[in-house]
C-alpha cells in the first residue's frame, strides 16, 4: 500500500514540502568540502577541507538558516538545480533519489537514528579538516568524497543495504 510507504518513495522530489526535503540530508557533510575546477579541462577535484560552517563533529552547518551570510556562494539545492550539479557524493540522498535510487540502511530516516550516518563511517566526521588548519587547498586533493563510502554495519544492527 502506497500509504505505508515512506514519503521519499511515494513523491517526486519537486512535489516534497519544505520539511521532507531538508529531513533527505543525511548530514554526512561531503557536499560542504570544498571543490578544485580546472577552468581548462571542466577536472573536478575534491579536498577533504570543509567550508568554515560545517561543524566537523556533528557534520552540520553551524548556522544553516544564515549561511548565506556567512558563505555566499553556498548552493542552496534545488530539485530543478540537481540535473545540473556535478559534485554530489554517490551516497546523497538528493542526488540517490533523482537517479531513481533508494536511500541506505545508514540513512537516519531509513535507521531513525541520524548516527547511524557516522557509524557506519559515511560522514565526514574524522576526516575532514578546518579552513583554518588547511592552507593550499591543492594540498589537500582526496578522491574519497567522490565515491561511494565502504560502509562499517554496527555490531548490534543486522540490516541489508
């Protein structure tokens, strides 16, 4: 029954009130690492540096509804600006679901846990690096945020993905 279904396999992306949409990230933080573009080649290349808004604990914006302010070239994304983006993680929900993909067990609304993205060791927590500390940014070029995660299942959860 359609009913019981959850709201991400039942409604388009364009069709998701403001609230399904923001509950689709799973606070990862991949997506708030920075990015190198050749402007000779269209390259992209990730760095495992975080914008200064992502708490690298938590793997949140410090201040989300403001970023803006604070970082203005922060994309705020779109259904319609999803065919056009590049540098989504594999994992991402928003970028999962527009190819027509379903959401993994570590996502918190599939596990009801917003862990679950750490422990499994999808997010960026542990690996990424303050602008502050990083200097160059062609210093700190990484593949990993560009593929998909190898994921750790925690000992006490026995779920297929």
């Amino acid at each position: 029954m359609a009913r019981d279904l959850p709201f991400w396999k039942t409604k388009r992306l364009e069709d998701m009130n403001s609230a399904e949409w923001e509950s689709l990230c799973d606070g990862c933080g991949r997506c708030c690492l920075h990015k190198l573009r050749d402007l000779d080649t269209d390259e992209l290349a990730f760095t495992n540096v975080a914008c200064r808004m992502l708490d690298l604990q938590s793997c949140r914006c410090k201040d989300y509804p403001r970023r803006r302010r604070w970082v203005p070239d922060c994309v705020s994304l779109t259904p319609a600006a999803l065919g056009e983006i590049d540098w989504l993680p594999p994992s991402c929900a928003y970028r999962l679901l527009h190819e027509g993909k379903d959401l993994y067990w570590w996502h918190p609304l599939v596990s009801g846990d917003p862990n679950t993205v750490h422990e499994a060791g999808v997010s960026v927590q542990g690996r990424a690096i303050t602008e502050r500390k990083a200097g160059p940014l062609e210093n700190h070029i990484v593949d990993w945020p560009g593929k998909m995660p190898k994921t750790k299942r925690p000992p006490s959860k026995e779920t297929d993905g």
